[in-house]
C-alpha cells in the first residue's frame, strides 16, 4: 500500500473538477472517478517500465510505466508525482523535472474494484541511480521504443489498461520530439 497518512483521493468530476474526496478503497470499490497520475522516464530512445509487484491490489504482475500513482487530498500533482518518485524508484526531489503531457479518462474492472480515473501523464529524462520499493515493483528495464511497440502489438495482456492507452502517445511524442 502506498506510503501516505493522508490516503484520501481526490474524487473529480468529468473535467478534473475536485468535488470531494474518499477513502483509497471505497473509491475503488465505488466506482468513483478520481486523479491519478503516471510518469514516463524515456532516455536515449529507450523507456523505462515496471513489471508491477504480485501484491498490488490490481494488476499485479503486469507492465506498466515507470511509476504511478494518486495525488492526495490537498497535494498539488506536481508535488505527489515528486513524491512518489522518490517512494517507488528511489529518485530524490528535484532531481528531474516530469512534464504534463496530456490527460486521459478510462474505467477498467478488477474483481470487485475498478480504476476510473482522469490519468494526468508525465513525461520526463532520468538517467541516475534508481533503488525501486519491492512492495510496488517486481521488476524494472528499459526498452527500446521499437522493441515497446512490438511487445505492444504483440502481447497486449502482458500490460496494464492504462499503459496501453497512454504508451503509444507517448511513444509518439517522443518520437516527433528528438
């Protein structure tokens, strides 16, 4: 489970307006739309993913980007993505800058819970030391993003929903941008 004391979601509405906010797992189980975030580390042509740990209360075992997560009640984006990089990956604040992408809506189902959520996606360039949480990752590698879209087009079911959708903009933005 993430590492926060305050574990209140931000609930929104259609167009990421805050409208109240709610207990981590009764916003899952609630159906309710909320926050999120996912950051993209791409360097040299090459991105990093994690295989997310067997524990995780959804999608445990699947790739995704390189971290995830939800920004508390009261905590800026900007903030909770700084945070939770240095939770999961073991990067220290400041030490890159991610930049918004762009936003997405998506639902997916998971025994008894569901992700709804407005998924804001963060791209940024690291290249340091990483010290990943075991309780949030099982593995991490980089991929080429030639060797990504095969694995994409190939293996779709190896990859959690919300990285199948934003991957492929991103891969797009990276490549139009170097």
């Amino acid at each position: 489970m993430e590492k926060n004391a305050n574990d209140k979601l931000i609930w929104v509405d259609l167009f990421d307006n805050e409208i109240g906010s709610g207990d981590k797992l009764e916003t899952h189980v609630k159906n309710q739309l909320h926050r999120a975030f996912s950051v993209f580390i791409v360097h040299d042509g090459k991105m990093l993913i994690q295989k997310r740990a067997l524990e995780k209360y959804h999608s445990g075992g699947l790739w995704a980007n390189s971290c995830c997560s939800h920004p508390r009640w009261g905590e800026t984006l900007a903030d909770a993505v700084q945070k939770r990089l240095e939770e999961e990956l073991g990067i220290p604040q400041g030490a890159c800058v991610p930049k918004e992408l762009f936003a997405f809506n998506y639902f997916s189902q998971y025994d008894g819970l569901s992700e709804y959520e407005i998924d804001h996606v963060f791209l940024t360039d690291y290249h340091g030391d990483i010290q990943v949480d075991p309780d949030e990752i099982m593995e991490l590698r980089w991929v080429s993003l030639e060797e990504l879209k095969r694995e994409l087009e190939e293996a779709p079911q190896s990859f959690s929903t919300w990285f199948l959708i934003a991957a492929p903009r991103v891969m797009e933005y990276v490549q139009n941008h170097n």
